[in-house]
C-alpha cells in the first residue's frame, strides 16, 4: 500500500476523536438546560471523554502490539459506535457521562492503532511528517463539525449529534474492514501482562521521549483548556450567539489547518529542532500576548492569542510526535500509547488542577502558555540538548 493510499484510512481514523469533542460544543447550553445542570458539569462530557481518551491506550497499545493493529481499531469502531447510540438516548447526565467514557475507550483504540501504524512504517522525520498531516485533518474538524451541530441541533435537537456519529462509525468501518491492512512488525515484543510498568518503563526512561512526550502534553493542555472554556467564555460571559460563537471557533480551526499544512514542508527543510524551537516561541508569544489583553474582555481579545497558540500547537504536535517515537520501532504500539496517554489524560488533568484555582478562564489559558517558558529555557542548555536530540533531529 502507498503512502496515497494509506493517508485517507489513517485520516478516517484519527478524526473519530476530534469528531466526538467538537461537533456538539454549540449544543452545550441546550443541554445543560434540558439536563438541568450548570454549564460547568455539562463540560465534564469533554474532560470524561479525554480523559479516557487517554487512560484506555495504556490498554490498547499493548493490545495493538500483540494482537495487531486491524483488530484493535475494529473493535474501537465499534464501541465508538454503541457508546455514541447510548449517548444520543440518555436521560440523565451521569448516564450521558458513562457513555461518554465509553466512546472514550472506543476512540482511543482506534487512535493508537493509526499512531502505531505511522510508526511502523516510517523513520522519525516521516513520521513526524505524516503526524502533521494528520494532525491537518484533525484541525479541520473544529472547522466544520461546530458548523454541522449547529445544524443538527437546531433542525433535530442536540440528540442528532451522537446519532451522526454513530453514522460516522458505520460509514468509517465498513471502509476499514475492507481496505486496512495489519502494518505490526514481525519483531514487535508482546508482553503477556498487557496493564505491566515493564511495556513502559523502556519507553518512560528515554529522555528524547519524555522531553517531546512533555512538550505535547503542555501543548494539548493549552487546546482543551481553549475548547473546554471558549463555550462558556464566549457565550456566557461574552454572550455571543451561537452563530457568532461557531464563527470564531472556525476561523481559528481555519488557522489552525493552514498551519497543519505548512509544518510538513518547515519540518522538511528546517529539521526537528527548529521547527519545535519556532512552535515553542509561538506559545509563548501568545501567553504573553493574552496577558496583555487580560484587561479587555472581547472575542478578538481573547481569540487572537488563541490563534498564534494555534500556529504554535500546529507546528510542535508533528515533529515532537515523531521524535518521541522514533526510538521504539520494536513495541510501536507501547510507546503510542504512552504518548497518548500522556497528551490525552495528562493535559486533562493539567486542566482540571487549573481549573481549581481561582482564575477565569482567559487567565487559566495565560497561564497554560506561559509554563512553556521554562521549557524552552531548559531546551536552550547546551548540556540537556545533547540527551534529547536524535542524529536527524
């Protein structure tokens, strides 16, 4: 199978995650209102469903890495798809939530297994190529799936949502069942404890690992504390309509694609180092920028930060994936999970420990961007470059 070939199943994989954050996010107070609950616990529907985003890969990696990744990523489709049925019937929030979890665990299976296949067929700067591609049409997601709820819910109620995804399940399965082939190495280890600290620990004491490993979990902490807090900032606070408010979220889904697009071709030419060095920069620029903008609460000030740390994500997200898995050839499906663990599950937390201090949300974000500074700080010493940079980074 050729790389054309291989991109639009990998691309049907990667956005069932992205699908099942962003296509209800106009429908939030709609239901917090028919549930009855405040707007901040109908948000627990996003943090449950990352949240096991997350802790599922440390399952279905060693999964992935002992029974394939075909298999894994079947079986994820379809708990996707019943978890998104059971989330479209609910009739009450705990219910919805446990449902949520579910699609989670679904998501997450699918997710690893397309990470995983990156992996085995690609060295670290083609993968971190292929990650940023992908990551592309993850962005388009937050383009265009708050467009289609808003539809959905306003034609059909918030319920058509989860029943579209459920489509989206059949639709996307019925192609894989048929065209994915397994990628899994014949020399890939298959541990027998498939929840074991041994699947890890290589993995966890490689310091090119955790470095990039880190820098994509303070990076994706940024972006769910951004779409976890923009309903209730832009809507609540701000009182943006929900046309209005899905017109900013797309316009720097819009960014945020053009960005996805670029960072193949500057990872290319520039390598690894610089393009996470340049993506880190952005960050910061944004931190500080926000905090600048703290005094005046307005859409545009509150989202032009979040655009440059749009650009920042875009360029970071690829690369530091590709470097971090780059040394674990042999147990692909391991490492990939532990990345997504760690992006997923440990940003999340990131954002819920944020979440408790007293700060609003425009000042929880500035926060997230400034913490980049003293990574990038520790980036610059010549003595910690030296244990995380691979030969062709």
């Amino acid at each position: 199978m050729t790389n054309k070939q291989r991109l639009p199943l990998l691309i049907l994989m990667v956005i069932f995650s992205p699908l099942a954050i962003d296509i209800f996010l106009p429908a939030l107070p709609v239901m917090a209102a028919e549930f009855v609950v405040p707007m901040n616990e109908i948000q627990w529907s996003i943090t449950i469903f990352i949240l096991s985003l997350g802790f599922g890969q440390l399952i279905s990696g060693p999964l992935a890495d002992r029974y394939g990744r075909r298999p894994v990523a079947m079986g994820g489709i379809l708990i996707y798809g019943l978890a998104s049925i059971i989330s479209a019937y609910s009739d009450s929030l705990a219910f919805f939530l446990v449902s949520r979890l579910m699609q989670g665990f679904g998501a997450c299976a699918i997710v690893v297994s397309a990470f995983a296949s990156v992996r085995d067929k690609y060295n670290a700067i083609e993968s971190g190529v292929m990650y940023s591609y992908l990551n592309s049409a993850i962005c388009c997601i937050p383009a265009l799936a708050p467009l289609l709820g808003n539809v959905l819910t306003e034609h059909f109620g918030w319920r058509s949502n989860f029943e579209f995804m459920a489509g989206y399940a059949v639709f996307a399965g019925l192609i894989l069942f048929f065209t994915l082939k397994e990628t899994r190495p014949a020399q890939t280890q298959r541990h027998k404890n498939l929840i074991s600290m041994a699947n890890f620990m290589p993995v966890l004491k490689h310091p090119v690992f955790m470095f990039n490993a880190l820098l994509v979990m303070l990076s994706m902490a940024i972006i769910i504390a951004y779409v976890s807090s923009s309903p209730a900032w832009l809507m609540v606070r701000l009182g943006l309509n929900q046309e209005s408010f899905v017109y900013w979220f797309s316009f720097n889904a819009a960014i945020n694609i053009v960005a996805c697009f670029l960072a193949p071709k500057v990872l290319i030419k520039f390598g690894a180092r610089i393009t996470i060095g340049f993506g880190m920069v952005l960050l910061i620029i944004a931190g500080l920028l926000m905090l600048a903008l703290l005094p005046w609460q307005t859409p545009s000030a509150f989202m032009i930060p979040i655009m440059i740390s749009s650009l920042g994500f875009s360029f970071l997200m690829g690369a530091c994936a590709g470097q971090a898995l780059a040394p674990f050839g042999e147990k692909a499906g391991s490492a990939s999970a532990l990345l997504g663990f760690m992006q997923m599950s440990g940003s999340a937390v990131i954002v819920y420990l944020l979440q408790l201090l007293p700060l609003n949300e425009a000042e929880q974000l500035t926060l997230l961007m400034l913490l980049i500074i003293p990574v990038y700080a520790i980036w610059k010493l010549p003595q910690v470059k030296k244990h995380i940079l691979l030969e062709n980074y």
